[in-house]
C-alpha cells in the first residue's frame, strides 16, 4: 500500500515561514501530479498547490508570491515553502499524489498541523 508522509507543520507567527515535506513511498509508480491541500475547521478541503513531474505549477490565488511548491523527482519528495504567513493559513495541509491510468488512483497523506498566531 503506497504511503506519504508529512513533515514540518507547526505553530509560527504571522509573517514566519515554515517548509513541509512529503515522501511517497518507493511502492507508488508513475506518480504524475503531487501537491498540497489545506482544510481548516469547518471548511472544505481547498487546493494550495500541485506540481507535476515536468515542474509545471499551479496555485491557490490566496497564497500566490507567498508559498513556493517544489520537487525533487528522485527522491519521490515534495515541499511547500510557506513565507509570509498569515493566520488564515491556519490548517492542516494534506500531501496529495496522483497515479494516471486506467484507473486513476490518488494517495494522500495523513495531514500536519500548521497553526499561525501571535
């Protein structure tokens, strides 16, 4: 059963930064798109990013010129550079990863808090 696993959530101060990780297990082929959800309290689970394994990107309008998605094809890695954050952001950001075929399959990981507060 391919897994990811998350890392790098935290609490931090308006305006901080924090980077999170994502390693999809070595089980997962052919992985085509990965990217970051965020789901805050009481609200639906939101895009923030994806990327897919030619490093064509796209963003959330709430969070272009802040947050930085990138990978590392290699390692079967994927990071979200958050700057400037605000307490909005405030969320737990899901890893997402997408297998193409036949039958698409999608993974996801099991989410880290990020919490942004004075």
């Amino acid at each position: 059963q391919g897994r990811l696993v998350e890392s790098g959530g935290g609490l931090v101060q308006p305006g901080g930064s924090l980077r999170l990780s994502c390693e999809a297990s070595r089980n997962i082929p052919s992985i085509s798109s990965m990217g970051w959800y965020r789901q805050a309290p009481g609200k639906q689970r939101e895009l923030v990013a994806t990327v897919t394994n030619d490093g064509s990107t796209n963003y959330a309008d709430s969070v272009k010129g802040r947050f930085a998605i990138s990978r590392d094809n290699a390692a079967n890695t994927v990071y979200l550079q958050m700057n400037s954050l605000k307490p909005e952001d405030t969320a737990v950001y899901f890893c997402n990863a997408v297998r193409p075929g036949p039958v698409r399959v999608t993974y996801w990981g099991q989410g880290t808090q990020v919490t942004v507060s004075s």
